[in-house]
C-alpha cells in the first residue's frame, strides 16, 4: 500500500540540529574521530542529587501516571522560580511537560489557526518554524544577523512586519543559535508592540540560567502589562544538564493552560513521574552546580573567541547559551559539508536558523576538543 502523507507532515523537513548530530554519531561509529560542536547538548552528567532524587522516587514507588498537568511539588516549584523572575504565575498557570520542544508544541497546537501569523526572530532556532508550520501557521521572519544579533537595531524592522493579523511573536533570549540576551530596552519596544497589536509572544527562556559577564535576562512575562500575553517556555535539559530525562514546562494564562492540557492529555499523558520529582531536585538544591557549569562554559567561550580572533575570524561574543555563529563562506551548507566530511569537525549551517553564511557552533565541549576543532578547521582552510 502507498501510504498518503498529510499536509501537515510534508511541510516539514527533519530537524537539521538532530540530522547532523546523528551523522556524526554514524561516523564515530564507523570509527572516524569526529568533535561534535553540532547538537546543544551540555557535556556534563547531570548533577548527582538530581540523579538521587529520582532514584528515591522510583524506589519508593512514584512510577505510575501523575496529574496531566504535573506533581503538585513540581509545579508549585515552578510557580515559586518564575515569581522570582518576576513572572506573576500561581500553579494554575504552569503545565508539565516533557522537554520544552512539547511545551512549544502544545502551545503553537491550541493557539495557532490555520493561516495565522507568526513572527520569529531570525536567526532562529530549527523547530520553530518546523512546529507553526504543523499546526499551519504562516511565517514572518525578522532578520537581526546584520546588526550582531541584537534586537534594538532591528526593531524598525519588527515594528514594520507585526500588525493586528499577528497572533504570535516568539521571542528567545539567550538566543540559540547565537548567544545573544536581549535587552531591557529591546523587551519593552516588544511589549508595546504586543500591546498595540493585540498579539501573544512566547518566550523562551531555556538558556536563562546560563549567561556571562554578569549579565541577566530580564523575564519577558515580568513587563508590566505582559502578564496576560505571555507563554514562558523553559525546560531542565539545558542548566541541569538533563536533555535525555525530557522534562519542561510552559507557564500561561490559566485558560490557555487549561485548553493546552487536552492536547496534552491527549497525546502524552504526562511527564515521567520520578523525573518530575527530580526536577523538584533541580530547582531547589542545584543552584552551585549550575553556576559551574556556567563559568565552564564561559572559559570555553573566552577561548573560542580568542582562538578565533587568532586567526582573523571576529565572531560576535555570545552572551549566554552555549554556541556562537561562526561567519563562513556563502554557501554555508557547503562549508559545514566540508567541515565535517573533511575536517572531521560537525557543525550546524545558519540556513537552517534562516541565516545563510554562518555556521553555528556549539561549545558544550572540552577546551582539548574545542581547540583541536579550530585546529582542524584552519588546517583545512575553513577558517
Ligand atoms: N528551545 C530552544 C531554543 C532550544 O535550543 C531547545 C533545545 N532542544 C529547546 C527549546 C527544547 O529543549 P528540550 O526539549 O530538550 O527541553
Ligand atoms: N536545542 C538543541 C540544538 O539546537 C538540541 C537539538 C534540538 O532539539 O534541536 O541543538
């Protein structure tokens, strides 16, 4: 039989983040020594007292389904975190998932219509696009690369492209795939916009706990006058390290939450129940280990760029997260071909994030490995 695909399906293609971490994988397997600065994935295991605590859960027998909407401990964790960021948000709001791509998910599903607007801020992390365009949404695209990422100089642009058709502006600082934290001037020309076009705006706040330089993202959802158009998405895979427990959430107006919740219960349930007490783990007890992790990722980042500019290459300098766009050639696809299949060394193409002539690099990697990348690449001319 010749199995008919829906629409849905054919306007996406696979996630190029994922594609090309599991190419590298496939060569490793082959037994080519590949450095991997593809896929955003901390290199470190997850905290251990993260680790016990969802050892105890399962152990005293937290293994069978949850509320849909998460352990009350968890969200009521949640609710406590985002209200010190700012965020006004009580349990009603917050909505457990599993991993942040769900929550994203859940939310694009109940609160985009066929043919609604959605506007993102390019250069722009791969599933955004991939998940409107499932739930049939039409896409308008900002570009910031020609003013280093940043939002201000590219708010004439912004205020040119949303209007009252907008339903949706997604909004991500620190931002994958460039490091960048959004100002607080920038955030508030996005709140007046919001307000005057009536428009919802996601934000997602994944890389928030790890930034540098002492700098600190102010929470969207904490602007006066955002409290009822804000969705902030966050997720544990990131600052804790724990990508492959898949655990998130997203926090929203209670009705919002509340519809979301059918698609939800509908398709997954729940999170994992144990995991959901370690994320309790995580917010509550883990704040030395994830400064750790933050400062090694900002010494990665100071070599990176040094070892960068050491051989005429100016990259601008990320400010949280953990990856930064390398400038390459035009052919961005090509060169991260290249780079790969001779070099040795995986990369993520800018086209991907809507950004030709970068590749993202990712330095959730040792400094031995990060430095044996640019080696590679300067040997091979990339660089
Ligand atoms: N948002 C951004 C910007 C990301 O880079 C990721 C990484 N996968 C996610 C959301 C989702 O992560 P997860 O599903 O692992 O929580
Ligand atoms: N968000 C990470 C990245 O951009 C993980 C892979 C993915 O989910 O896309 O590489």
């Amino acid at each position: 039989m010749t199995p008919q695909f829906t629409d849905r399906v054919s306007r996406v293609s696979p996630s190029a983040t994922l594609a090309i971490s599991n190419k590298a994988s496939q060569l490793e397997a082959d037994g080519v020594d590949v450095v991997d600065l593809s896929v955003g994935e901390p290199d470190f295991d997850t905290p251990q007292n993260i680790k016990d605590a969802a050892t105890e859960a399962m152990e005293a027998g937290n293994t069978g389904y949850t509320p849909t909407s998460g352990i009350p401990q968890l969200k009521e964790a949640i609710a406590a975190k985002l209200a010190d960021d700012g965020i006004p948000c009580e349990t009603e709001n917050v909505m457990v998932t599993p991993g942040g791509k769900q929550a994203l998910f859940e939310v694009f599903q109940t609160l985009i219509q066929e043919g609604d607007e959605v506007v993102l801020l390019d250069p722009a992390w791969v599933s955004y696009e991939a998940m409107v365009k499932i739930a049939g949404g039409d896409l308008k695209r900002v570009d910031t690369a020609a003013h280093d990422f940043r939002l201000e100089p590219a708010l004439a642009d912004l205020e040119e492209t949303v209007s009252d058709d907008t339903t949706i502006l997604v909004v991500n600082s620190p931002g994958n795939p460039h490091g960048i934290v959004y100002s607080d001037e920038a955030l508030e020309a996005v709140r007046d916009l919001a307000v005057e076009h009536d428009f919802m705006v996601i934000s997602d706040e994944i890389y928030k706990e790890i930034t540098y330089d002492g700098i600190e993202m102010t929470s969207l959802g904490s602007l006066d006058g955002m409290e009822d158009r804000t969705i902030t998405v966050n997720g544990f895979s990131k600052a804790y390290a724990m990508t492959g427990w898949r655990l998130g959430y997203f926090a929203a107006p209670e009705e919002i939450t509340s519809e979301a919740g059918k698609i939800h219960g509908h398709s997954v349930s729940c999170a994992v129940n144990f995991v959901q007490h370690a994320g309790v783990e995580a917010l509550q007890n883990t704040d030395d280990a994830v400064a750790e992790m933050a400062d090694a990722f900002e010494d990665r980042r100071d070599m990176l760029l040094a070892e960068f500019a050491d051989r005429g290459v100016d990259v601008t300098k990320p400010e949280g997260a953990f990856y930064m766009m390398l400038p390459v050639a035009d052919d961005d696809q090509a060169w991260c071909e290249r780079a790969i299949d001779e070099a040795h060394v995986a990369t993520v193409p800018g086209s991907a994030f809507g950004t030709p002539g970068y590749a993202r690099v990712s330095y959730a990697n040792s400094k031995e490995r990060l430095q044996e990348a640019v080696s590679r690449l300067d040997e091979h001319d990339l660089l």
